[in-house]
C-alpha cells in the first residue's frame, strides 16, 4: 500500500558520507577507525545578490518589498556538497539564527547525525551562531538535535581570516584528527 513519503525521504544524502544503517556494516563501530565516522555538515544561505563575504551579518533582518523569501539557507556535507535532505529552508527576513536553527535541526535528523560520533557543523558566522544555540534546540525546545550527540561548531577556513583574531581558536578544524582539509 502506498504511504505519502515523510520528510526528507525523496532525497539521499551524500552517498560517500558515513551513515549506519545505509553504507556501513552493523559492526562498524568496532571494526573501523573511529575518525572517519563524524558528520560533517557546513551551512550557508544564498541570496538574490552576488555572495560577498560576511554575507549573513549584513543581510541580516533586511526584508525586501515584493518578495515572500529573501532567499534560503541549506546545510550540505561539508566535505562533498551534497545537501541535506530536510535541510534548505526558506528566508522570510534576512538570514536569521532561526532559520539555520531549523535547517540544522532537521539536516541531523534526516542524515542520522546522532547515530555518528558526533557533528562538526562549519558556518561562517559560528563565532555568533554558538552563543545561543543550546538555549534555543534541545530536549523539549521546539527544535532539537539529537540528544547527547557531539557537536563542534567550527568556522571553516576561507572564511575565519576575515574575523577578529578571537576567532580564530574556531577555526581549527584542519587541526581535528580526521578533519584534514575539509574547507
Ligand atoms: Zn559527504
Ligand atoms: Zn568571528
């Protein structure tokens, strides 16, 4: 009997990407060497305008007559590109933390993020993004990640030479076993 498909489940996620239960071996925590399976996933938006850098700060809240959307925010693998299922949303002012919040919390779910050893999730913005992010998802928020899961927010390395040099410490995922170039 056919069923109407649920969230995210018309669309695959990266297929070189670890994930239990589609491409790994049940045994697999056993078996493998433990650096290969974290979830790597970046988040960006895109915009009517051409991307410049620190795009998110200064488009931040800007509503733009005549437009329903202002553009979208996706989270994608990291490492590949390819986008989340479940994990582009629309911008209805500007790209605001909510509109990552969801795309994020909905990107983890659809890739079995919890199921990984944790996440490493890469914005341009993190230095601002982390502040709050655990006061608005988790447990018995209206957004959620998975409970318990490891998360790492990192500020990927095109873009954290054009922060203040406190931010730097964030950008270190080259220094992350593993992690070797991903952005
Ligand atoms: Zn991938
Ligand atoms: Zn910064």
């Amino acid at each position: 009997m056919l069923r109407p498909p649920s969230k995210g489940e018309l669309a695959l996620f990266c297929a070189v990407c670890p994930q239990p239960g589609v491409n790994l071996p049940p045994d697999w925590k056993e078996r493998i060497t433990s650096w290969m399976f974290w979830r790597y996933l970046t988040g960006n938006g895109n915009f009517k305008k051409t991307c410049v850098q620190h795009q998110a700060v200064k488009e931040k809240n800007k509503v733009k007559p005549g437009y329903d959307i202002t553009g979208v925010v996706s989270v994608a693998c990291a490492r590949h590109g390819c986008f989340a299922p479940a994990g582009t949303v629309d911008l209805q002012k500007g790209e605001r933390q909510i509109n990552m919040d969801l795309a994020l919390s909905e990107a983890c779910d659809a890739t079995k993020a919890g199921q990984t050893l944790g996440l490493r999730f890469t914005y341009d913005i993190n230095c601002q993004y982390c502040v709050n992010f655990h006061q608005k998802v988790g447990p018995r928020k209206p957004l959620s990640i998975p409970e318990n899961m490891a998360l790492l927010f990192v500020i990927g390395l095109f873009h954290v030479h054009g922060h203040k040099e406190e931010c730097l410490a964030l950008g270190k995922l080259g220094n992350l076993s593993g992690a070797h170039s991903t952005l």
